[in-house]
C-alpha cells in the first residue's frame, strides 16, 4: 500500500508544480512522478481529488483534448481559459 500513497504523493507534487496558463499531460506527470506508463494511474489519482491547492484541470491529453475533470469538462475548459491557456474547441494549443 506504501507504493501506491508514495506514487499518489509524487502525482500531487508534479501537479502543484505546474504554473498558471501552463499543462502537462497525463503521461508526462505520470513520467515526472517516476512511472512512465502510468498515465491512467495519474487520472484516477487526479479525479478523486478535491484539494483547490492542486490544479487538476491543468493536466490534459497526450492529443491535446483537455480530458476529464471531477468538477465536469466545461469548468475545467472555463479555468484553463481563466488562467490564459490557449484553447481551440476544447483542445488546448499548449505543448504537452
């Protein structure tokens, strides 16, 4: 069980990192946290946290579409816009 709290911690740690108006996808969190093909991993991590401290809606996928949020899709777009992320039809123009 400690792998997975100490995986979980190194997600949330990456995420707190990234800066406003900045994404990163999920692979490449999942990469930084120490496990490349994790990518899922992170999302399921990411969706059952609620903490405002951690920017869950600036990770997105490796395609560009901004993908899920446990607040729902329209407010994670709504947010990367508010912080200046470039968007185009839900896809978000920002390297990932």
């Amino acid at each position: 069980m400690a792998l997975v709290s100490d995986f979980r911690t190194k997600v949330l740690d990456v995420v707190s990192q990234i800066k406003v108006g900045e994404t990163l996808s999920y692979g490449e969190v999942a990469r930084r946290a120490g496990s490349p093909k994790a990518a899922r991993a992170v999302g399921n991590i990411l969706n059952k946290n609620f903490n405002p401290q951690i920017p869950c809606h600036r990770v997105i996928r490796a395609d560009g579409q901004v993908g899920g949020y446990n607040r729902g899709g329209k407010a994670k777009i709504r947010r990367l816009k508010q912080e200046g992320a470039k968007l185009v039809f839900g896809l978000t123009s920002a390297k990932v």
